[in-house]
C-alpha cells in the first residue's frame, strides 16, 4: 500500500491513537501529539487516526485469511464512544470484491505473505476522506466470528472457513506427502 500507520508521537503534531500491541485489549485512546517523551506508554504503539465514520458510528472490516482472503468479510459496526471496544451494534458478512478492489485484496495478501501467516483475521478500515485503506492489526488466533453476527451468518462464514482450510492447506498437504 506505501503508506505508514506510525508515527513518532515525540514530533507528530495532532490527533493520534494510542493502544497496547496485545492482542484484543481493546484499550485505544485518541491522545493528542507531540507528547513528552517522559509522557509516553510502555507497550504502547501510536499511529494515525483513521476516520472510518458515518454519522454516530465508526466501520471496521475483518477479513479472513486461509492462505488467502476469503471471498467474504466482516463488517462491524460500533458507536464512536465504543470506536475501540469489541462492543458491535451490528456485524454484517459482505462480499470482498464490493468493498475492495483487486489491487487492494493483493496487497493485503501480501502483508499476510509477509507475516508467514496461514490464518488469520486482517483488520482493515477505509478513511472516508481519502479512501485509502488501512491494515491495522492481524489476529493469528482470532475468535472469530465475531459477536453480533446473526447465528445463520455465523454458520454460513464457518462453512466457507472450513472449506477454505480443506482446499487451501489440507489438499496442498495431503498432495505434498
């Protein structure tokens, strides 16, 4: 994609988010730059805000990777207030070729190419203002699907899950013995 999420919150002037590098803590917090070096947080990264709104809600896309995207995704709705919470007022299954183009699903397989990643649940957001799209973190033992999808969506994404497996790592497996 060619661009960056990070910053250096010593000399970025604005708005920035902080959050852990754990896994699902859940704990962002819009701060404003630069910050005092003695300020900052261990185990902290800082990056740029992306404006994934519409209205009083903020859009996240998780994407689901079995050594490649899967030809669906999740959209997940939030309040503002909960931007960085797991708090989902609704989550819907989408099509990936809607939101994202060709050229955008094959750098985000690229960033899970990089990460040696086999599966994993990729999340993106789009800026509304520029339109590019931002890969914000990657789950390598998500717990997917997520809360607030429908049950019968829920089945319906854990059979194309399955079925990726089967076809892009159990048959690969089984020809290479």
């Amino acid at each position: 994609m060619g661009y960056t999420l990070d910053i250096d919150p010593k000399t970025f002037e604005g708005q920035a988010v902080c959050k852990s590098n754990t896994n699902a803590a859940h704990d962002g917090k819009i701060v404003t730059c630069p910050i005092n070096p003695i300020y900052l947080e261990d185990g902290k990264v800082y990056s740029v805000v992306i404006d994934n709104s519409e209205g009083e809600y903020v859009f996240d896309y998780r994407l689901v990777y079995i050594n490649s995207i899967l030809d669906f995704f999740y959209e997940k709705k939030r309040l503002k207030s909960d931007r960085f919470s797991n708090n989902n007022i609704e989550v819907k299954l989408r099509n990936t070729a809607d939101e994202f183009t060709p050229k955008e699903i094959s750098c985000i397989e690229q960033i899970c190419q990089l990460l040696n990643a086999n599966y994993g649940e990729m999340d993106v957001l789009r800026d509304k203002k520029t339109g590019k799209i931002y890969a914000i973190d990657f789950a390598k033992t998500p717990a997917g699907p997520p809360n607030g999808l429908p049950k019968d969506m829920c089945i319906t994404a854990i059979q194309k899950m399955s079925n990726a497996f089967a076809t892009n790592i159990l048959i690969p497996l089984i020809k290479n013995k």
